[in-house]
C-alpha cells in the first residue's frame, strides 16, 4: 500500500501523457471528423463512398491491430514514426471515422422540413447550414461525443503497449518493480474512473439539458 | 521505398492466425452470452430491487465502463491472484473479464429494453390473468428482446473486437497469432495486411446474419 502511496509523483506524470495524448486526439479528430462528417452527408457522391469505405474499414477493426498496424507496419512503407506520434495518428484515425458517424448522425436526424422551410425563404447553403441545421445539429452531436472524449482517454492506455510511459505504462512500470500489483492497479482504475466518470456525467448532463429538440 | 514484400512467411504460419480467428469467436460468444445472463439478472433486480440495490447495481456498471478493458484485463489476471486464492489460466481470466465488461454494458441495454416495453402489452398480459412471473416470462422478456436486437448485435461486434486485448495476456487469439508471426518472421506489415481484412471480413459477416435476425425479429418503433 505504502508503494502505491509513494508512486503517486511518478502515476500522474503518466497521466500527464494521457491526457495530453486524449486531448491532441480529441481536437485533431474533431477537426477531421467534422470535415469529413460534412462531406460524407453533402459531398459529392465519389467522395461519400470514399469516407464511407474509410469510416467502416477503420470502425471493422480492433483499435489495438490499428495501433499495430500504424507503428510496426508503416515503417516498411518508409514511415517511421517514434511511439507517441505512431500512436496519436492511430488514435485520431480510429477517433476521426467515430466522429464522422456521430456528425452524419447528428445532422441527418434534423427533419427534412428543416432544411425545405429554409429553402423556400431563399436561404443559401451555407446560411441553411449556419441558421439552420448546425445550431440544432450540435445539440445532437454533443452528448454520444462528450461521451466518446471519454473512450478516448480509456483508449490511450492501449498505447502503453508500444511503450510510451502513459498512466497504464507507468502503472505496469511500478508494479515490474513492486511485485504487488493490485494496489497500483486499483489506483489505477480510480484515476480512469475520476476522469471518465467526470465526462460521462457532463454527457447525461448535456443529453437532459438538449433533450427538448424534437422532429 | 525498396521494401519487398514476403506473404509467403506469412502463409506457412496461417495455422497460427485461423485457430486465433476461431478462438477469437468463440471467446467472444462465450463472453457474450454470460454476459447476457449477469446483464439480465443484474437488470432485473435494478428495476424491481430497492434503493441498495440499485445503488450496488450502478456501481458495479459505472466501474466498469469507466475503467480501460486492458487495465481490468491486467487487474483480473495479474492482480486479483495476489489477494484471493484462485488460480486461472490466461483464457480463463480473460473470459472472466470480458463477460463482467460485456454484463455491464448489457445491464443498460436490457434497463432500456425494459422500459421500452408499452404498457399496453403488460395490461393485456394483467388482462387475461397472467401471473407477474407469467408476465415477465410471457410478455416483457420477449418484448423487450426483439426491442433491443439491433443493440445486442452493436455490442456482439464490439466485443469480436475487444478480443484483440486478449493477446496482452497471451492468450492466443487472432491478434496473438499475427504478433507472434511479426516477431518470429520480421513480415509485420504483410501479417497485419492479412488479418485487418480477416477482421472485417468476419465482422461484416456477423453484421449481416445478425441484421437478417433483425428483419425477422426486430419490433419495428412507430
């Protein structure tokens, strides 16, 4: 117990590496995503199937394989990234074609009324988007994304397999030395928790909050 | 780049990655129906036990969904022997974890299901006399699986995947099978060209099966 005390210093800058690597995917993926998630609801047909077949493809596989994929695989095709790059672009790649469907989702379930009453006043695309269809849009978009922010920060401690010392790493570190492993491990699993628990309460909160929207 | 590739290194070891595919399956069914059966009673008792009860019930899901897979995959296999006396192998282990993840989601699937079941439906059921056992049995259950089939397959999907977690503990799955091929044969990127396909492949074909039982059984919501 009193190890697990003692490692706390070296567990949180571990959870430094989580966070930032849950924050740099969640803001890249955002970006990314949004685009994409536009394009693939109005782009043109050839670019639809094209983000269609990358959303699908990337969700059909394990993260882990992705993760694997990205730092032993792409190396022969002379990319060579060192651990947390190879893992972030892993990351924001699984996390990108998540956030496409959440944005697909989210505008596709404004009613089509929506869209045809702001058309007969003569609103142009983009102000349809701006006035119209995004302010209702967000409000759906939020909840199953504050809640995927926090499949993000658990899906960061797949990283520690490739070695990047990030709270699941630096908990496996202290327990190779310790030999007494389930006090890190709870330790472990409460610093998860405080995080995730934290954002998927904010998600019900902002659901609850939103829920008045209705077609 | 003058990187040349060699399946062939791959192909002689295909037996290592077509036993972890099936392993990775029948893990995945195994862990899917326990799972089914601690979410059922769990949800069960949520909707008709007392306050301590739920309170209990919550705390069991909200640890689980808040906590990495692969950090319950190491406390249940490293962890828990070094407090209680059980001795488990890493296949073992790994169901056991996987099936207390998988009950957790389905706890609140079933809830959902639950209460989506009309009144009317129970009303009847009350109507011709069915006893509230009768009822459950009878009525709700029914109902309430042919609401909640679309998020059942969701969740038999994502578990296939969450399989892959198991090689942290070697056990020897499809994963397990193409990391062990990497490192024996140094052909990484052609051992992982062929299993990202095996993954899709099969989870394609689950989704497809599982959407004709939908079309069969599925209530549709109006």
């Amino acid at each position: 117990m009193s190890t697990a005390i003692y490692s706390i210093p070296f567990l949180l800058s571990g959870l430094a590496v989580t966070l930032t690597m849950a924050l740099l995917v969640v803001v890249l993926s955002l970006l990314l995503g949004g685009t994409l998630g536009m394009a693939v609801t109005y782009g043109p047909r050839p670019l639809r199937w094209t983000v269609r077949l990358f959303s699908d493809v990337v969700r059909g596989i394990p993260i882990l394989v992705l993760i694997f994929f990205v730092f032993y695989g792409l190396p022969a095709t002379g990319i060579n990234l060192p651990n947390f790059a190879a893992a972030t672009v892993a990351l924001v790649v699984y996390k990108t074609a998540q956030t496409v469907e959440y944005v697909r989702g989210a505008v596709q379930s404004i009613h089509d009324g929506q869209t045809e009453a702001a058309k007969s006043i003569g609103l142009t695309f983009e102000q349809r988007m701006a006035y119209v269809i995004l302010p209702q849009a967000i409000r759906r978009f939020l909840p199953p994304w504050i809640n995927g922010v926090a499949d993000a920060v658990k899906g960061t401690a797949l990283v520690s397999l490739l070695g990047v010392t990030d709270l699941m790493h630096a908990v496996q570190q202290v327990v190779g030395r310790t030999y007494d492993p389930m006090p890190l491990y709870v330790l472990g699993a409460a610093i998860y928790f405080t995080i995730n628990y934290g954002l998927s309460s904010l998600s019900r909160h902002v659901e609850g909050r939103y829920a008045y929207i209705r077609d | 780049m003058d990187y040349h590739y060699n399946f062939g290194l791959v192909w002689r070891h295909f037996d290592k990655l077509s036993y972890g595919m099936l392993l990775s399956l029948e893990l995945a069914l195994l862990c899917f129906g326990v799972g089914i059966i601690i979410g059922l009673l769990l949800a069960l008792l949520h909707v008709s036990g007392g306050r301590l009860t739920r309170t209990l019930v919550a705390a069991y899901v909200e640890t689980i969904r808040n906590v990495p897979l692969i950090l319950l995959v190491y406390l249940v296999f490293y962890g828990l022997p070094t407090i209680i006396n059980v001795h488990y192998n890493a296949v073992a282990s790994f169901v056991l974890t996987l099936s207390l993840y998988a009950g957790a989601y389905l706890v609140e699937t079933f809830r959902a299901g639950l209460a989506a079941v009309s009144r009317g439906v129970i009303e009847a059921g009350m109507a011709i006399g069915l006893t509230p056992l009768q009822r459950l049995v009878y009525v709700r259950l029914p109902t309430m699986f042919r609401i909640i089939l679309p998020s059942l397959s969701n969740t038999f999907i994502s578990l296939f995947k969450d399989t892959s977690i198991a090689s942290v503990i070697a056990v020897p799955e499809l994963t397990y099978g193409a990391n062990w091929i990497g490192t024996n044969t140094f052909r990484t990127i052609e051992v992982y060209t062929i299993i990202t396909p095996m993954y899709l492949a099969t989870g394609y074909a689950i989704v497809l099966l599982l959407r004709q039982l939908e079309r069969t059984f599925a209530v549709r919501r109006t």
